[in-house]
C-alpha cells in the first residue's frame, strides 16, 4: 500500500525544488524547452521514466514548453513515488540543458 505524504513534506524533499504543491493536489512545474523539438525529447525521456516506474503524470507539450503534473492516483494526493519521479524528470531536463520554471505551474 502506497503512504501518502503532505505537500509539506514534498516540498522539504531534495531534489525538487523544479516543483510546486498546487492546490488540485499535484505537484507541478513548466520546463521551458525553447522549441518543440526539444519538447518532444523530454517528453519522450519523461515518458521512458514513468513507464520504468509504473507512475504516470499528465503532461502536456505546447510550444515553447512542457507541463508536467504528478500526483498519486490511488491515494488522490501525494506520496514518496511523486518525489522520485519527480526528481527524475527534473534530471532527465536538466541533462537536455532544459530550464524549469515552477512559478508557471
């Protein structure tokens, strides 16, 4: 069984300060990716990672940029899975040279 964990408790994880605690219960950030092309390949990465940890987050790839929202869905609201998945996409953008910007969350 999954532990849910507060958006407190999140937010004082390392690895993850590319994210913010929103108000739906996610956790989210904007990757500025400058072009599509460069969105298309985090998306891939991020797709590769959720995929390998069997914990999908919604993502949605516009021009100049990706969003991405991660919650857990069998508790609806936040647990250490979200951590980790979240600092693994933060590391798989920061490796493609792709800033995050939170606030655009």
């Amino acid at each position: 069984m999954v532990e849910a964990i507060t958006g407190e408790e999140f937010a004082a994880a390392d690895g993850v300060a590319d994210w913010r605690v929103l108000e739906t219960g996610q956790v989210g950030t904007v990757f500025r990716t400058g072009s599509f092309a460069k969105g298309v390949e985090l998306v891939t990465r991020i797709g590769a990672l959720a995929d390998a940890a069997n914990h999908h987050p919604d993502v949605d790839l516009r021009y100049p940029s990706v969003t991405v929202r991660v919650s857990t869905h069998e508790i609806d609201g936040l647990s250490q899975r979200d951590v980790e998945l979240a600092r693994a996409i933060s590391a798989a953008a920061q490796e493609l040279g792709i800033e995050a910007d939170p606030d655009g969350a």
